[in-house]
C-alpha cells in the first residue's frame, strides 16, 4: 500500500466514499459494502459530518454513525478513517469553536479516540486562516487528530494556508481532495496539481468516476435509476463519449471494468494517492475493486489523457 504523503498512513489504492451510508444504503447495506472493501485489501474510508444531511429525515452525521458501529466489531487500528467539517448546517464555517466541537462530535460518532486524517471541508473567507489553522493545530497536539487535509481550496489559498502553516508552525496539510476525474479536469490540472506537487501533498480526489458517468452504465438511450443520474447524464456529451469508447477498449483489453480503468487513470496521475469512489450494493462495490491492483501503461495512460 502506498504512504500518503509525508504520514506513516498506509492507504490502499482506493478509498471508499461514505457519503452513501445512511442515505441509499442503508446500514445493512452499508456493513456488507465495507466488509466486502476490506476484505479485497482496502483499509481508507472517506466520510463527513455533513453525510447525508440532504437526504430526506437526516440531519447531518449518518454515515459518520453507521461507520462508528461498522468499527465498533473490527480491528479499528487496520483501517484509516477521514473525515471532514464544514458543511453541516449551523457547523457550515471553520472558525475555532466550530473545528473544536465538530471534531468532538465526530469521534463520538464514529466511536473512536482518534481521527487519521481530518479536512477542512470547505474554505471560510470569513475566517481568518490564522484563527483556523491554529485550531485544528490544537486538534493534532491533543491527540484527536494525526494528520490534517483541505478539500476544495483554490490554488492562492491553498499556498496562503500552507505558509501560514510553516510560519506559526503549525501541523501542515499533508493532502488535498479536490474534484477531479477524466472528464473533469480543469479544476485540477494546473495552477492547484502545481501547488500540491510543490508542497509534496497527496491528492485524494473525489467525484472521480464523474458522479456515475465513469461506470459506463449511461450511454445514449439509456435510462438509469439512480439519485445522481441527472448529474451524471451532463457528461453524456462528444468527449465523455469519446472517453467511454477507450475505457471500453481498455476494459476489454486488461479483461476489467470501465469503473476500475477510469479509476486506475486517476490513481496513476502525479501527486494522486487514492481516488475516492462510493458503492452503495456489491455488484457496484464489485466494478471498483480491481483498480486495487489494476496498472495502466504509461501508453495507456497517456492516451486517455490525450482525449
């Protein structure tokens, strides 16, 4: 397994994405989901205090719950678990009481004394950097936190944060989760992939099968039932087609999945540790798991990257 960044994290290839468990998995479904992603080798689980607060009679903490009572009957120390705040309503900025008290609540949920690696969700121009930086320096010296992360921070903020972080000595980011995947790029690719790299960052990217649209199951004249169809049919486009026409070759070829191909693009990016995916049944838990041990052709590789 890969060392994320400059942590002693081991992390497998792929981490899975909770923000299913508690919204359409139940937590039946959710237990047999993660036995069956830890029993193919993997061990890195993305969750946040937010999941799934959107779904109809939640209110923000499910799959942090779910995750804490799956915990609860496993060997706790062979799994690295991440979590993030920010977005929960009336928790929704990063000022110091709001990291405090957040942290606290998720480690009751999640039925642990510690979290591995923990993100500020969402970046709060309405708090100081300094102010927030300091806190969750604290979460770290306290023993809560190991190791802190940001998620969606534009490239001059994300080097702002890191040089305050080097100046007042505080504990650094060690890793961004940022939107990227092969049909969406740009948000990435550039000004932020080069801060990352600069600062010797991992990237743990999300949406990285484009909301679906990367399992290959939407093409043109289908109709798929799913909460995030509507998101994933925007891709259904001239170059997401085109995209779905080599990961098809390319499957076909490494005898695999569309899924585990675009998944396999993206780990073997620079700077990317473990793309985040989400399965909410075994037969989807099943198209991502062999990008466990898939690897790409650097010929492979760049021609996807070329479309």
């Amino acid at each position: 397994m890969p060392i994320l960044s400059t942590t002693d994290l081991n992390v497998s290839r792929l981490c899975l994405g909770g923000n299913v468990f508690g919204w359409t998995a139940d937590e039946d479904q959710s237990f047999a989901v993660l036995d069956a992603y830890t029993a193919a080798g993997g061990n890195f689980l993305d969750t946040a205090d937010v999941y799934s607060a959107w779904a109809e009679g939640n209110s923000g903490g499910e799959s942090e719950t779910i995750i804490g009572r799956w915990l609860a009957k496993r060997d706790r120390d062979q799994i690295v678990v991440a979590t993030k705040v920010g977005m929960l309503a009336g928790f929704n900025n990063q000022k110091r009481d709001t990291i405090r008290t957040s942290a606290e609540r998720s480690l009751k949920r999640l039925g642990i004394d510690h979290i591995d690696l923990y993100y500020n969700h969402l970046d709060d121009q309405n708090t100081p950097l300094e102010e927030t930086l300091a806190a969750y320096d604290q979460l770290v010296k306290d023993g809560k936190v190991r190791y802190i992360a940001a998620s969606n921070f534009s490239a001059e903020r994300l080097a702002k944060a890191l040089e305050i972080q080097e100046r007042e000595g505080f504990a650094k980011f060690v890793a961004l989760q940022p939107e990227y995947n092969l049909v969406s790029r740009d948000r990435f690719e550039g000004g932020l992939q080069d801060v990352v790299a600069k600062n010797n960052l991992a990237t743990v990217p999300y949406w990285s099968l484009a909301k679906g649209f990367l399992t290959g199951k939407y093409r043109p004249g289908v109709e798929v039932r799913s909460a995030r169809a509507t998101a994933a049919s925007k891709y259904l486009d001239e170059h997401g087609l085109q995209v779905l026409e080599v990961l098809d070759e390319l499957a076909e070829t490494h005898e695999t999945t569309v899924a585990a191909v675009a998944l396999a693009w993206l780990a073997q990016q620079p700077t990317v540790a473990a793309p985040i995916a989400s399965a909410r049944t075994l037969e989807q838990l099943n198209d991502l798991t062999p990008v466990l041990d898939l690897e790409l052709t650097q010929a492979e590789v760049d021609r996807l990257s070329a479309i």
